[in-house]
C-alpha cells in the first residue's frame, strides 16, 4: 500500500520477492512465499527481472484487454 511496484523478482521459475518505492522514495524488497498481482499480465509479465523468455513477453504483450473481471479467493489462512 502506498508504493509503486519497480520490479518481481524471480529466481528460476519461482517469484522471490516484489521490489516497490514509497512516497519519499525509499526502494524496498517484499519477500514472500506466495503473491497475487492485480496488474494487467502484459505489465506482470514486463516487469520481471531478470526477464521473462522473448517468447512469454511477446504472447503477453500481445494480448487483448476487453473488459474488467472481478475475482473472487477463498483463502484457509
């Protein structure tokens, strides 16, 4: 809340933490065992570092956005 997201950082194929700015500029790592993005994939799949393969950053930034979804998690924890 209140950061603006600069980087998902990955290791392998497992996202390890979510790099974000605050207001005053301080840059911090989010660490994490699992996350759930409401970005656009095209923006998800962008902002990966290291980067996504050439081939998954083309299909994302390819693909159509229609309309707005709203979904709902059933979470145990």
């Amino acid at each position: 809340m209140k950061h603006s997201v600069r980087a998902i950082v990955r290791t392998g194929t497992t996202i390890a933490s979510v790099r974000a700015v605050d207001a005053a500029g301080q840059e911090k790592d989010f660490l994490g065992d699992a996350f759930i993005s409401t970005m656009p994939v095209k923006d998800l799949i962008n902002g990966i570092e290291p980067p996504a393969p050439e081939k998954v950053r083309q299909v994302a930034t390819a693909l159509p956005y229609r309309d707005f979804i709203t979904v709902g998690l059933l979470l145990k924890k």
